[in-house]
C-alpha cells in the first residue's frame, strides 16, 4: 500500500518493536537449522543420506529464514497502520453492501487416522461497504471479530468507519461503537455461521 504521508518514527518504531520478539525467534531457528543441515551436508559430503538430511534441513532454515522477514513485515504494516488510525484518523460513516462469511472445517486425527472430537467450523466474517471521504467515493472491506454483531448487521445498514486523512485505503470499522448501535436488534435467522464456529482474528 503506497504511503501518501510522511513516515511517523515514533509509532513505526513502536510497531517495529511490537514484533521484533517473534521476528527473532522465526530468524534463530532459521539460522539455527540452516547451520546445522549446512554443517551435516558438508561433514557428510559424498554420503547421499547424510547430504539428504543436511539438505533438508537447510531447506527447512531457508524457509524459516524468509519467513521471519514475511511475517514481520506484515505484521508491522499493519500495527503501524493501527497506530496511524488511532493518531491521525477520521470518524466517517460508510454503508453496508454485503455480508459474506468465509468457513473451514477443520478435523484432526489420530495415528490410526481416526477422528478425534466432533470437529469445528473455523469462520471469517467479511463485510463489505462503500463511504464518501473528502468528495470522493470508496469501497472497502474488513473481517469482523464479533459473531454477535455480524449476525445482527442488514445490507444497508451505517457502518462507523474510522479512516486515515491522508490515505483513505487505511480504515477500520469501529466494533465498539457499532455495538452500541446495534444494541436491542434482533440477529437474523437462520444464521450464516455454523453453530459453534470459531471466529478468525484477522489481521
């Protein structure tokens, strides 16, 4: 997402530091594992089953290794962007378009490839709106993280927004507040989300 203001250092540095615990870990078990296969593979040089396994594991740490940048990258982005809303953003209303969830199931097994427990339904709860910021129009879409309040919500519906000034493709739906607005309404039936169903935390 191409940042149309200056870079705030004091929360980006905050967010840096935010996910600098699991970037270090994700980066030592990378290179923790790249060492060691390198070491195998090289110490082995000539067996095919010790360049095997060494190759593999330094596979394996290659893989971690790149990870570790992924993932802090993201997860940077978006507590910079959360921090930027918070700072700098603008209360504005949009209307709601649709509603869709997104659901897996989800079963694990035993040794003997035998189901374990009943299962589960793992959910992402996707709304989708439009919103007028500054003259122009936008459309936008955000997971919720509240069942209770997507069961609840109607196509066409306000929809409290907090957008940032100077990039309006960084937004948020205000939860709390669409709570409070959405206190006393009955949710619909049948619902859209399998009874039981863990809701996603999506960042």
């Amino acid at each position: 997402m191409k940042r149309k203001y200056e870079t705030d250092w004091a929360l980006l540095w905050s967010a840096v530091k935010d996910n600098a615990s699991a970037f270090f870990i994700l980066l030592g078990i990378g290179l923790a594992f790249g060492l060691v296969g390198g070491g195998i593979f090289a110490t082995g040089f000539g067996e095919v089953g010790a360049m095997a396994f060494g190759g593999l594991f330094a596979l394996i740490g290659s893989a971690t290794f790149v990870t570790a940048f992924v993932t802090a990258h993201s997860g940077v982005s978006y507590y910079y962007g959360q921090a930027l809303l918070r700072k700098y953003g603008v209360e504005v209303d949009g209307i709601l378009t649709s509603k869709s969830t997104e659901c897996q199931f989800h079963q694990e097994y035993d040794h003997n490839n035998n189901p374990m427990g009943e299962g589960y339904h793992l959910c992402n709860l996707l709304v989708e709106y439009d919103f007028q910021f500054n003259g122009r129009n936008y459309s936008g879409a955000y997971y919720l993280s509240k069942a209770g309040l997507f069961d609840k919500l109607r196509e066409g519906d306000p929809l409290p927004l907090k957008v940032l000034r100077l990039d309006p493709s960084v937004y948020k739906v205000r939860e709390r507040r669409l709570a409070n607005m959405l206190k006393g309404r009955e949710p619909d039936y049948p619902s859209q989300i399998p009874e039981g169903a863990e809701i996603s935390q999506l960042v």
